[in-house]
C-alpha cells in the first residue's frame, strides 16, 4: 500500500509572491478556488508572508477581508499562513499582548495552519506565537529555517526540531527559502528529525526552485519520511517559485508514494493561471530558469531583486556583482543569520551600504539592532568591531534577553491612534492593520471605500467577452462621501443617471 504524501498548495500565496511580487489581486484568484477546495491538499497556503503588506499598499484591499474571502471560498480547506514569530507581519518586534490578539483574529477570521518561524531560529521568538495558536485550538507548525555556513549542520538543525516539539508544535516545517537545501541534506535531516524526535512528528517541507535541484531533494525527503511538501501549480512555479505540483504528482507514481489529487482540477488551476499570468508581466521576476550561483552567495532570488532596485535608485546598477560579494561578508560578520525576512533586507542594505559607501562607514539602524541582539539571538559571534560601531551609533548597548521582553504593553496606544485616523471601523483588525504598517495603513484606511485595485489590468483597456470592466463597479445605488475643501468639511451624495 503507497504512502499518502500531503501537499500544500503554494499558488495563493508564495507562488505569487515569489514571481510577481505578490501583486495578484483577490479577484483574479476567486475564480480557481472552487477546484483548488476540491484538489485535495492537505492545505492551501493564502495569507500571511508579504501578502498582507502588498494588500495595503499596492492594492487597496483590506487583507483581512481577503481572509474571510477564502474561508468563505474554500469552505473544505484548510487555510494556511505563513508567521513572522514575535515580528508578526510587519518588520520590527511586538509586545506578547499584540501577538496574542493577532493570532487570536487570525483565527477568528478563519485561519487554520500557523507555519511560525523566525529569522533567526531563536526559538524565543516563536514561543508566544506558537502557545497563541494552540490555545485557539489550530494548528501551530513550527519552523526552522533553512541555510548554509559553518555553523549550520545537520544535527543543529535536528536539535532544533526537538525543541520546537517540546514547545508544543503540532509539526515541523523544514523551510528553504533560498533553493539551497540539496538532496542528500534534505534526506539527512528529515530522517534525523524523525528518529529522533519519533516517527511520529509530522515533518513538512518547503523549498523553492531556483537552483534547479529541489525537485530531488523533494524526493529524498518523501524517501526520509517527510508527511507532506509544498509546490505550486505548474502556470506559477520554477524560476525563483517552487516545484509544479503536477510534477511532484507524477513523479511519485511507482515509487511507493503518492499525492491524491484531482488531475482533472489541478488542470483547470493550471489554465487559470496560466491566462492570468502575462498580465503581470510587469511584475515578472528577472530571474526565469535556473540560478546556481546561489549556492555560492546564498541569496535569495527576491533579495536580489530587491537590492537592484537600491542600486538603480542610486545610479549604481552596475555594481550588483560587488554587492552579491559583499553580502556573504556582511552575513559572516553578524553571525550567519538565515537569510530569510526581515534578516535578508538588512544585510542585503547594509552590503549595498558597504559598497557605495566603504565597509560601514555607514550602518542602517536595522543593521545595528540586528548586530546588538535586538532581532534576536544569532547563531554565531559578531565581529567584535563593528558591534562596537553598532553600539556608538545607536547609543545602546547589546542585549542577550529575549527583545520583546523589553517592550512595554502597546495595545491601548495602537487602538488610540488607529481610532483618530479616518476611514477606520473601530474594528481590531483595522488596530492590527494600523500596529503592522501605520503610514501605509493611514493612507489605505483614507482609500479604501474606494475599493480594490487589479493592478493586472490597463484601466483604459476594454473588457474582453466575459471580462469584468477594469476599475471600481458602475455605481448603481447612492453612495456618500465626505468632502473637504477650503479646510470646511461637506456631505456629498453621488448617485447614478442613465444614459
């Protein structure tokens, strides 16, 4: 009898956000989610990751409407996050008591699967996350990322699994955010993990496609024991995505194992897809086949893409290889922290920085909490010198204690302020929107009865058969707004005429 091999399907989410930077709108998603409810995976990842940062800003959509729009979508399903530990979804650590109430409306607004990590595998930063999902009764996964270096072996990263079932994960996600994990170490330590913390313990993993190799590693793991892995559907996969669902659905035929899935809706996501997907060519990642040479600089596709794009707003294109250089040394002086968010941002700056700049001669504030303990706890020794200059710049010293036990409670301040800000519902999702992003969520909560952007259509374009028209709905009942001009404030009603 074959061993069922579970899936989690990646195109609402990751898929995107790797090849068209988490651009895709919730409307051109709707359509595919009566047949991926019906694929049969074992989740469908949606939400969390960048996408609730992009929602705000780039979409004018409220990110927790999203959330209830699958959950109404996807009624068979289980839903699936991705979770930044104590970051939560923005970019700086928050207080237990903001931690606790975003997972508690996460799973309120239905969300099942917590896949918690935290960048620099301190276990301390996942801790409250993880007992939040478990008092909510769902289901926490716990996280070790993966990378490369001196420090990183096989039986560090086993040691961490065994932590992480000891605070009470419901599973272990072995996540390669870079296409670095190669087959016989995916082997090594999904079968390290299992005979040592029991055959029992759900192992998934995840990898990306960009090195060309992770389709095996895949394999290797399925063969160590993994219960499940990630892909995408093949019309948003490889390059800097993930491996084609299809492709793992075949390959496991004859070998013992296999995905029960719908062949017949997984064709029909596939096509869905596929006809969305030029319309985002603009959005398109650079990076198209294969790129080994990330095995030497370990950088992640969309840290490249982004550190381009600093170097571009600074004239300076054409040092991107002294930068790729530049970024192990970084990473090597502040202790080999996994490259993943928000760690993979600061050290990719900071290299820009040491480029255009000299060698810190200038150090992003980032860079200095990161260096002085206020991310966490890296895996190895930081240079001695400049944690010095951390240090003096930032007019702090380091910290060993776990960082948010510094933060003062902060809920009541982010209720005051997202109360004052207009267009907000009052509601503690709007509180939590505000808490992640507060100037990008001040302009979206300003917009956003202005309705979602599709930013995958040409406004000025027509509709074609069967296509709804691009920009907000015809108007088809009054709708009021509240004007301000000459600094008096006036009630205005629109309603519709005929033509």
């Amino acid at each position: 009898m074959s061993k069922i091999i579970d899936i989690t399907e990646l195109c609402l989410r990751d898929a995107h956000q790797s090849l068209l930077a988490t651009r895709m709108a919730l409307e051109d998603m709707v359509p595919a989610c009566a047949d991926i409810d019906q694929a049969g995976y074992w989740s469908v990842e949606c939400w969390g990751g960048a996408t609730f940062d992009a929602c705000i800003r780039f979409l004018n959509e409220d990110p927790w409407e999203r959330l209830r729009t699958f959950r109404r979508l996807l009624p068979n399903s289980r839903l699936q996050m991705l979770l930044r530990g104590q970051n939560l979804l923005g970019y700086r650590h928050y207080e237990d008591g903001v931690v606790d109430r975003f997972v508690d409306k996460a799973a309120e607004n239905g969300m099942d699967v917590f896949r918690v990590f935290d960048a620099l595998n301190d276990i301390r930063n996942i801790r409250q996350s993880v007992n939040a999902v478990r008092r909510n009764g769902k289901h926490a996964q716990g996280t070790i990322c993966y990378t490369v270096s001196p420090l990183h072996t096989t039986e560090t990263f086993i040691e961490m699994a065994e932590r992480l079932v000891e605070l009470g994960c419901d599973s272990i996600c072995l996540k390669d955010m870079a296409a670095l994990l190669k087959p016989q170490p995916a082997y090594d330590i999904v079968k390290g993990i299992k005979d040592r913390c029991g055959q029992d313990v759900r192992v998934h993993v995840h990898t990306h496609a960009t090195t060309g190799v992770t389709l095996v590693s895949l394999m290797k793991a399925i063969e160590a024991g993994a219960d499940g892995v990630d892909t995408a559907i093949s019309s948003l996969s490889l390059g800097p995505g993930h491996n084609p669902t299809e492709s793992l659905v075949e390959m496991l035929e004859g070998t013992g194992y296999e995905a029960r899935l719908n062949k017949a809706c997984l064709h029909r996501i596939k096509d869905h897809f596929a006809g969305l997907r030029p319309r985002y060519q603009a959005f398109m990642s650079n990076i198209h086949g294969v790129e080994t040479d990330i095995f030497d600089s370990q950088i992640p596709g969309g840290m490249i893409s982004n550190m381009e794009s600093q170097l571009k707003q600074q004239n300076a294109a054409d040092r991107l290889q002294e930068v790729m250089v530049e970024v192990p040394r970084v990473r090597e002086d502040a202790g080999f922290p996994p490259l993943v968010t928000p760690s993979s941002q600061i050290v990719g700056t900071q290299a820009v920085f040491n480029v255009l700049m000299g060698r810190y001669k200038v150090i992003s504030s980032e860079f200095a909490d990161l260096m002085l303990g206020y991310y966490g706890k890296a895996p190895g020794e930081r240079d001695p010198q400049v944690l010095a200059q951390s240090a003096q710049q930032a007019h702090k010293e380091a910290i060993e204690v776990r960082p948010a036990d510094l933060l003062q409670p902060e809920w009541a301040t982010l209720e005051a302020a997202a109360a004052a800000l207009p267009g907000t519902d009052g509601s503690e999702e709007d509180v939590l929107t505000y808490a992640m992003f507060p100037q990008v969520a001040t302009d979206f909560f300003a917009t956003r009865a202005q309705g979602p952007k599709n930013l995958g259509r040409d406004p000025l374009a027509p509709a074609k058969p069967g296509e709804p028209a691009a920009g907000p709905p015809p108007l088809t009942t009054p709708v009021t707004y509240d004007v301000r001009l000459n600094g008096r404030s006036h009630r205005v009603s629109v309603a519709p005429v005929s033509e």
